[in-house]
C-alpha cells in the first residue's frame, strides 16, 4: 500500500478543521461526529491493509476512538457527569493499552531508564494538573464531580508519561511514528483546554480544533505503510550516554516541586503542602532509582570493557582459525552470559556453503536470535550468531560488534601471515620444480624420478613392493616429422595427461626423455601389469591434436619388481627398460614383464579370473553382516551386507582379493546384482521377525562400485530387487564411495537421483578422503555420509586433525540435514567421543564383527528380547 491515502486524508482532515469555526453550529456538531467516524474507519482500514505484526494495539486505539465518538454524540456541554464521560473515561484505559503494546512490541528488552525518566516528567506533570485543575473540584465541588473531574488531567498525565516513553523510546524518525506523536500532543493540549474550559465554567468551539487534530492525526498514521514499523522489534543499541535535552527536562521536572510550592505562596490561597511533599518524595526515589540503573549500567559496561579486552588479547595471539572462532563463541558467551543461558554460534561462508566452525554455550530454547555480520570491505565472511531463550539486552548490541569486527581483524591477519607463508613456500617450490620438472609435460624429469626410486627402495618392506613400469611411446617420430613439434609437445603433454588418470595420487609418472615415461608404484594391490593394461587402454582413444587432427598412439610397455636382495634404483629403471625392448619386439602396443618368475604370477591371475567367472555363475559367494547402531543406546538399526567368496580350495576368500578383479573384468556387475537381492531378501525377512524400538524397520546396507554406478541397467537392477523382495525402499541405503562419485561428477548425480527416485536411502562412504566440495555435496541427493575409520581411529585425541576431521564432518552432515555414521569403531572411547560430536550411528568391531546370518539373527533376537519388542 502507499502513503497516497494518507496524504488523502490528511489533506480532506486539514481543509475540515481549518472551515470548522466557519460554518454553524449544527453543522459542527455533525462535522466533528463525521471526522471522528472515519477515522475510526480508516484505522480498522489500515490494519487490515498494511497488516502489522501485531494487529491489537491499533484494534484498541480504534476501540478508544469509538469510546471518543460515542462520548462525543451524547456530549451535552451542562452537565456533568453524564453518561458521556463514561464513554470518554472508558475511552483512556483502551489508549493507553494500545499505545503501551506499541512500545512494548518495538523493543527487545525492557528499558527501565526510560520508563523510570518518563515517570518523572509524568509526576512533574501531575502535581500543577493536581494544584490548579483537580483540587478545585475536590475541595469545592460534590464528590462525584469531583472524582469526574479529577479524572481527565489524570488520564491527560498517565497519557502524558506515554508520550514522554515514546519520545524517550529513540525511534526512527517514521510518517507513522510523527502522526501518532502529533495524535498524542494534539489530545494532551484539547484535554488541557477542555480542562480549563471546565475549570472556568467556559467552553468554545475552537477547543474541538485539537480534537479533530488528534482524530486526523491517529487515522493518517494508520493509513501509512510505515506503521507497520511501530510494532516491528528495534536492533539499534542503547546508549550509554544521556542526550543534554533528556537531562535538562529530567532536571526541570525534578525541581517542578519547590517552584510550584513557591508560585502557590506567592499568589495565596490554598497550599498544596501535603501532596507536593508527597510529589518530591517521589521524585527523589525515582531519581536515586535512575542513579542507581546508571551506575549497573556503567558497572556492566566496565564488565564488557573486561571482556572485550580479554577476548581482543585472544584473538590477536591466535595462530589459526580454529582458535579465533573459538576464542569468538567464548567471548560472547562471557559478554551475554550473565543475562542468562545463550549459545553463541560462529558461522563462515555464506549461502547454501555457510558452515558452523564453532559453538559455545548451552540453551534448551532458543527462541531468540540475535545475527551479527562479518564483513570485510563491503565482503560477508559469515556471522556470529547468539540464541537466548530472552531477548538480549539491546547495550549488548555494541560489544558484541566490536568483538565481531575484532574477529574479522583476527581472520584476515591470519590470512595475511598464511599468504606469506604460503608465498614463501611457491618460491621454494618452484625453485625445486625448475630443478626437478619436464619444462613440456610439467612431470618430474629423469634425476627426480631416479630420486623417488631411491627412496622407495629405501623404505619398502615385503608387504610394500615396489615396481617400475617404463612406457615408450611407438612411431612418435612420425608425429613430429609429419605435424611439426608445436604438435608432438601437445601430444607429449595429452600422453602425460591420460598416463596420470591410470594411477594413483600417490604414484610418481616422470617423463625421462623424449618419448619415454617412468612410473612408480609403490606398495599397491594392484601390480604393474594392471596399470599397464590401463595404460594401453587410455591410448586407444584417438588424440585431437591441433584441434583437427586425430592421431592414433601405441606405446609398448616394460615392468620391474625390486627384487628381494639389494638393487639401486639405476639397475632397476635398466630392468624395465630391458622388458620394455623385449615388448617392442613381440610386436607395439604391449607389455612385457623383465622378472620371468612374475609371468607364473600373470599366469596365476589369468587363473584367479578363470575362477572368479565360474564362482559368478555357480554363485558361490555369501553374504556376511555387520551391524549398524545407534551409538547413544548401542541398538541397532540397520546391517551392511559385505560378500565373501567360499572358494572350493581356497576356503573364504577376502573381498579385497577378488573384488578389484572383479572390477576390472565387469564381474562385479553380475555379482553385484546377487549381492543386493540377496541382502534384500534376507533383511526383508529379519523384518518380519524382529524390529527396533523406535518402530522403524531394520535398514540394509549394500555397498555399489563405481562400476555399477556406470552400468546403464543399475537402476533397472535396484527396481527388479525392490519388486522381487517386496522390501520397503526407505529401509534399503546404497552406499558409494566419495573418491567414485568424484571420478565423473555431473553422471553420478544424475544416476544417484535416478536411484533416489525409487524411494531408496544414498550414503556417501568413506566421506573425507576424496575430495568433494561442498557444492557437490549439495548436489548430491544423499541421506547418510559415513565418517572413515582413519578419522575415527584418531578420534580419541581431542584436539588431533582426525577428531577436528571428524567434528567437522558431522557438523556438515548437520548443516546439510544428513546423517552421520561412524565406521571402524573398535574402542569404547571412540563411541564416547563421537557421541559428544553427535554422530548418530556407528559400526565396527566394538559392537560386532561381520557375522553370517545365524549370528547376526542371534543378535536380533536377543535385543528383541531385552527390549520386548517383538512384532
């Protein structure tokens, strides 16, 4: 709504009272009536309009309004009292009502300063309202005309110590709050004539001009959208210091008692000795009152100025961010806490990547919330944010600025130091990649790459072999005499680029000289053959080179395993070298291992594949089951299916002899696919036997490669179980490592909410060692992220990366509603630990090993029976 009718109003309300005197009697009487109904109207108008915050306050002034109007249609100007000064003594009460609501709804906390200042002037006011307009009437008239009379300077004065309030209440200078004032003046100043009038026996029309005055004034603040502001909560803080204004209207109030004292003696008569003693009493004691406020005012400040200091001194030896944002919450919960329970809350970043770093202090209700920002040169770094179960005093408001404007100090001098440091350490590394880098491809060069060998034979044990694969690139001469050298560099550098997507992060790949690469692998599963095989498979996608020419590269390959007796890291590259010959001679584009024990271990492989086909079709795997629980009660929950191999000779085969073949074979496909009906099938089952004590079905955990994940029919798969074992969706939760969802971001989510749209739960595993960001995160439509054991083996260290780790990762399931699930427990600290970080659920070897299904029935059962909670 805009301010159009109320300037609509005014205006019509201004031309009204400026012709009231000029037209007759009659038509006065109706005019004044007229006025006064529509700005009833137009206040009922306005609420329903603007729609404030709080709707009653301006319900009762329009209520005292209609008390007004009624009073004024039955006004006969001889008589008095009569049935009209109830309704204009009913009238007040409704005023002060709505008025005080006002206040009240516009303020956080109570101001007793001001409420005590406004009582003063208030008194001030009543003792000459008493001396020369009440005490006529109680000494001379009878006692009901006189209690009439009396009681309309009284209201005038209760009406009076509001408006002092409002004034006293610092507020915005509004359209809503100027008209209501000049409502307020307009009423006190009609009173105050009428009151005369009455005194002297004497009344006049000119006395109803402020009267419609105050029927305009109150109907135009109402009509303005800024109304809505007088019942909204301020945040501007109070002041310390008392405006000169303020101090010298208490000062002439509180020697209001003596002059009137004095101007009585001076004219004779009557003097009111009793009730001005009574006065100046009164307003000695709110005096000493105010001083004494002023005095915890300024004691509290000093407090603050204390803790302000303290927290300053903090945060100017704080060495990382970690301990300014503590140091932060602690200030501001020593500067609020003495006004009760608050929890102060530092969060950085903002829109859906806002993170809570650090919390401090405890409320059971936090109904009350009080945000200040952080910010750096017009730059939002987060906020420090309190909840209370009160409002916060509004003299907090200062310090607490400061203290967030000194952490935004503290932040961005750690900052500064970490740029210098961190620019130190780019100087020293590019020193050392100058020294040690391929000017072309970026990859270490030959001596760098002889330096890492060294140092892996150095340190590696028999569970840690180490190996040597030498990749030659076939026929690169032709690309450089046919294309030109611009075009065999890029080349060079697309080689270099697929070669680093066969291995690990921690492997080296060095390119050694022209067309020739070396790669380290240091004690990994998966031997040299394989990354050769993967190395062959990323050359046969054709290279666009130039942007127009497709260029087809073979490369022929040599590994090397360090044998067991000494060998430098010279005779070993020469081994894989040797082999890498041998393999240009059987024919380019293979590999060729230079230790012949090691082709009885190829042959063996070769085998172990043979076997795994078999076992798929004769299903020769089983499931075997570890519990999920919560970690509050150690109930469980849920199970998570993990398969084993029960190889004819073998015996039980581990998953991870197995499974990476089975990866790079696509067996896990078919594999999977049993997997997951058969751990459905079989907590389906479970459920119809057992439940928890919550009610909610046993959930089932089944684990998906990023295989899987790329399998067109995975969906397909998911949906054939679910209608195969009749299990509810929401008790099914597919679990997928975070580094596998990194590996081609934008198909994952798109495959996850396909998967989610058929009612199931996602969990993201081994959340923390990939490298995820939060936006991704966002992205992904994931119930549960299971903190890796590495974090949690280190849990129990308060204080350690991995505890850090670990509370920061369940606070981010909590900033982004997820569940977090712990896994890898195995001692009673941990559990105690990741209880007081709030993680949910836990699993691991302190509750129960991965059981077969008899064991795990075992379990359900007995906590079935403890609990008697038996479906």
């Amino acid at each position: 709504m805009s301010a159009r009718p109320a300037r609509v109003f005014l205006i019509c309300g201004g031309g009204i009272t400026a012709a009231y005197l000029l037209v007759p009697t009659a038509v006065q009487s109706w005019t004044f009536r007229t006025v006064a109904l529509a700005s009833i109207a137009a206040i009922l108008a306005g609420v329903v309009v603007n729609a404030p915050r709080l709707r009653l306050p301006w319900v009762l002034l329009a209520a005292g309004q209609t008390c007004f109007f009624v009073g004024d249609s039955l006004f006969e100007s001889r008589q008095t009292p009569s049935i009209a000064d109830v309704f204009y003594l009913a009238g007040y009460p409704l005023m002060f009502a709505g008025l005080t609501m006002v206040m009240r709804a516009r303020t956080r906390s109570r101001d007793l300063s001001a409420v005590i200042d406004s009582s003063v002037v208030a008194l001030a006011a009543g003792l000459p309202a008493w001396i020369f307009l009440m005490a006529p009437y109680v000494h001379d008239e009878s006692w009901q005309k006189a209690a009439v009379l009396s009681a309309y300077p009284l209201c005038d004065v209760v009406l009076l110590g509001i408006a002092v309030r409002f004034a006293f209440g610092g507020a915005r200078p509004t359209g809503a709050y100027a008209l209501l004032g000049s409502s307020i003046a307009a009423l006190l100043v009609a009173d105050v004539l009428y009151d005369v009038g009455q005194l002297n026996d004497t009344y006049s029309s000119w006395i109803d001009l402020p009267y419609l005055a105050a029927y305009i004034a109150i109907a135009a603040a109402a009509l303005l959208p800024s109304m809505r502001a007088l019942t909204t909560p301020r945040l501007e803080a109070l002041s310390l210091r008392t405006p000169p204004w303020r101090i010298g209207l208490l000062g002439t109030a509180a020697a209001s008692a003596p002059l009137l004292l004095l101007i009585q003696h001076e004219r004779g008569g009557r003097e009111e000795i009793t009730m001005v003693a009574a006065a100046s009493a009164a307003l000695l004691l709110l005096v000493v009152a105010r001083m004494g406020g002023l005095i915890g005012r300024q004691s509290r400040a000093a407090q603050r100025e204390q803790h302000l200091r303290a927290a300053f001194a903090e945060l100017s030896t704080a060495g990382s961010h970690d301990r300014v944002c503590q140091a932060a919450v602690d200030a501001a919960v020593a500067l609020a806490g003495e006004h009760g329970d608050v929890r102060a809350s530092l969060l950085l970043g903002s829109g859906m990547e806002r993170v809570v770093f650090s919390t401090a202090g405890r409320v059971k209700n936090d109904a009350f919330r009080a945000a200040f920002p952080l910010a750096l040169r017009d730059e939002a770094l987060g906020e420090l944010v309190l909840d209370s179960e009160t409002p916060l005093p509004a003299e907090l408001d200062d310090a607490l600025r400061n203290l967030a404007a000194q952490v935004v100090l503290a932040l961005e001098s750690i900052a500064r130091t970490e740029d210098l440091v961190e620019e130190r350490k780019e100087l020293q590394t590019e020193l050392v990649r100058q020294a040690n880098e391929d000017t072309v491809t970026g990859l270490p060069n030959r001596t760098h790459f002889l330096e890492r060998v060294e140092y892996a034979l150095g340190r590696r044990t028999p569970d840690e072999p180490v190996s040597v694969l030498i990749v030659d690139l076939d026929d690169f001469k032709i690309v450089n005499d046919s294309l030109g050298h611009v075009a065999g560099d890029e080349l060079l550098r697309m080689v270099s680029g697929r070669l680093l997507g066969c291995i690990r992060g921690g492997d080296t790949c060095a390119r050694l000289a022209g067309d020739e690469w070396g790669i380290l692998l240091e004690g990994q599963n998966v031997g040299p053959t394989v990354v050769a095989g993967r190395v062959i498979s990323a050359l046969e996608r054709p290279f666009v080179l130039l942007g127009q020419h497709d260029v087809y590269a073979h490369a022929s390959i040599g590994t090397a395993y360090a044998p067991a007796d000494d060998i430098d890291g010279a005779d070993l590259l020469r081994n894989a070298e040797v082999a890498m010959f041998h393999a240009k001679e059987r024919g380019k584009g293979g590999f060729q291992e230079f230790e012949p024990g090691m082709r009885a271990a190829v042959a063996e492989r070769l085998a172990l594949k043979a076997e795994l086909e078999r076992a798929v079709a004769a299903q020769e795997f089983l499931l075997h089951y570890q519990p999920i629980v919560l970690l509050d009660t150690a109930e469980i929950c849920g199970i998570e299916a993990l398969v084993r191999w029960q190889h004819p000779e073998r015996g039980l085969v581990p998953p991870y002899q197995f499974i990476p073949l089975a990866e790079e074979t696509g067996l896990i496909v078919p594999l999977g696919r049993w997997v997951l009906i058969e751990a459905l099938r079989q907590a389906y089952e479970w459920q119809q036997v057992v439940t928890t004590s919550t009610g909610v079905p046993l959930l089932v955990s089944v684990n998906l490669s990023g295989r899987q994940l790329d399998h067109d029919q995975l969906v397909d798969d998911v949906t054939a179980a679910l209608d195969r074992t009749g299990i509810d969706p929401a008790s099914v939760i597919l679990e997928i490592t975070e580094t596998t969802l990194m590996e081609d971001v934008e198909a994952a989510i798109e495959r996850l909410h396909a998967l989610k749209a058929l009612g199931v739960q996602i969990a993201i595993d081994d959340f923390g060692t990939g490298y995820s960001s939060l936006q991704y995160l966002r992205q992904f439509p994931a119930d549960i992220i299971k903190v890796a054991k590495p974090f949690v083996d280190g849990v129990v260290a308060r204080g350690s990366d991995e505890y850090r780790i670990a509370d920061a990762i369940v606070r981010l399931g909590e900033t982004f509603n997820l569940r977090a699930l712990a896994e890898g427990i195995e001692l009673p600290e941990q559990r105690e630990m990741l209880r007081e970080l709030r993680c949910e659920l836990g699993q691991g070897y302190h509750f129960a090993k991965p059981l077969p299904p008899e064991g795990v029935e075992e379990l359900l059962r007995a906590q079935a029976g403890a609990e008697a909670v038996v479906v």
